[in-house]
C-alpha cells in the first residue's frame, strides 16, 4: 500500500518528494525518436525458456490499486542478455475509455493504446527480485505495445479474469499457457536502453527491451481493461477508476537507444 498514484496531489509530479529516484537519473519511459536511435549490430533476438506454462500450473491474477499484475512462474527465464533474467511478473498500463492511448513508451511522440510488461530480475546476481530491484544489473522488463486489432484469444486468457480483480487486493487464479503467445511476431526486432522503475521508487535498474511490432487487441477487450478496474477495495465509498496508469515520458539527454533492426 505504497502511498503514491497517477493523479492528484500524491500524482507523477509528487513522487519525487517520498521516492527521490524519480527525480534522478534514467527514468523511464521514453519516446523513441529518430535522432536518438542508432543500429546496434549485436543485439540477438532473445531466447525464452520455460515460458510456455502447462495448464496444470496456475498464475495469481491480482490488482495491487495501481495495475492488475499476474505472478509468473519462477521457472520462467529469458537468455541473451548479459545475465539470465527469472520472470517475476507482468502488469499492464493504459488510458481510459475516451483516450485509448495509455502505453508508456512512446514512437515520434505517438501513444500506443496500452503496453504489457513482463518483469524479470537477474537471478544470476541476486536471489529474488526485491534483492535486485534497486541495483543497476538488477532487472530487466520486455515491453509490448498494444494497438486496437482483431479479437486477441492469447490476451482473453488474462483479460477474461478481470471481473474477479476489480477491487485493490482481489486475486484470481489464472490456468498457465504459454506467455510467448503475449509478445509480437519478429521478437528480433526491439529498441533496448537502461532505464528505470515506471513506477516510485523508478529505481534505475532496468535494461529496457521494447518490441518493434506492436500487437492488436481488440476495442471490445481494450474497454474491458480501461473499465475493470478500480484503484480502491471493494469496500471504499468513493471508488477510483483505475485508467490513465502510465507515467509521462521523460527527458532523454545525451543518450541513446539502441536498436537491432535497421529503418
Ligand atoms: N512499469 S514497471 O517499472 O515495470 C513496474 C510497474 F509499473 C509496476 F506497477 C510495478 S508494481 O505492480 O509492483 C507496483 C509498483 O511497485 C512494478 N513492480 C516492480 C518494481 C517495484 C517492486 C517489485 C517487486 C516485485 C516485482 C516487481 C516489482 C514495476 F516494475
Ligand atoms: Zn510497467
């Protein structure tokens, strides 16, 4: 119940004053612009391993008030990075129902409707993720976008749970699949920097990949993920609509993304 939200006076421009990383150094998200972008020859697609979840295997589908988040399977790994990364957890972030343009990172200044992230740390290094959060090598977040498509059956497999997590600490379980299925085709194709947290404490201890290809959902379930939700239990006489739970990009000086594919 960390005290901190997406609007009002405890909003992004506040949290400076209890989590003094958010003013600092690396923050996260950025907009992708072609003057700071430069071809990087050695960035591989990267491997998954352990990510296609046999059914018998259940995920915890949670609202924690400030996004819904489903626990991942600690069997569940990614390769090709300068460490091996264990998943810890996915959530997702969007706009509400009259501005579909909640994605955090952003493409010459354009918003995507909404983006998953899935939250790995580095288990090499570090024990658990909360050893490794506020270190520089210590986690690593893949990112997708999401665009207004035909109906998505991979992202129903989340999203047909969210009448069950309406309320801050409701949880659902969630039958395993395989959570590749979430990411786009040409997973060779990806902007990679450092960065930070997106949210208090944005600790800057997160190595970035962003897919190229954004993935389609369709407007049917993108209202379903703008309307769910509340940031409030159950309980709460003045519920809050959780919408609008992205950060707003931030300065990007004197440094670059990479990217592994070419214009
Ligand atoms: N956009 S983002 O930067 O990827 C991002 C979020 F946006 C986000 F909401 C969360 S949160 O749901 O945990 C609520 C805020 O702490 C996280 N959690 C991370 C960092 C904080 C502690 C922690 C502990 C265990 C697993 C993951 C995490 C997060 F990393
Ligand atoms: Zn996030």
């Amino acid at each position: 119940g960390s005290k901190w939200s997406y609007i009002g006076p405890d909003g992004e421009k506040a949290w400076p004053n209890k989590y003094p990383f958010c003013a600092g150094v690396f923050q996260s998200p950025i907009d992708f612009h072609e003057d700071i972008l430069q071809y990087d020859s050695n960035l591989v697609p990267l491997e998954f391993i352990g990510y296609d979840v046999p059914s018998t295997d259940q995920f915890t589908l949670i609202n924690n008030g400030h996004s819904v988040k489903m626990y991942l399977s600690p069997a569940m790994s990614i390769r090709n990075l300068p460490f091996e990364y264990t998943a810890s957890q996915l959530h997702l972030h969007w706009g509400n129902r009259n501005k579909s343009e909640g994605s955090e990172h952003t493409v010459s200044g354009k918003h995507f409707a909404a983006e998953l992230h899935i939250v790995h740390y580095n288990s090499e290094k570090y024990p658990d993720v909360t050893a490794a959060m506020d270190k520089a090598d210590g986690l690593a977040v893949l990112a997708v976008l999401l665009e207004i498509g035909p109906f998505n059956p991979s992202y129903e497999k989340i999203f047909r749970h969210f009448q069950n997590v309406r309320y801050k600490d409701q949880k659902v379980l969630v039958p395993g699949f395989n959570i590749q299925e979430l990411l786009p085709d040409r997973l060779d194709e990806y902007y990679r920097y450092e960065g930070s947290l997106t949210t208090p404490p944005c600790y800057p201890s997160v190595l970035w990949t962003v897919f190229r290809h954004p993935v389609k959902i369709s407007q049917e379930q993108l209202l379903a993920l703008e309307t769910a939700m509340y940031c409030t239990e159950s309980d709460d006489p003045e519920p809050l609509e959780m919408v609008d739970n992205f950060r707003n990009v931030q300065e990007f000086h004197e440094r670059l993304v990479f990217i592994s594919f070419h214009e």
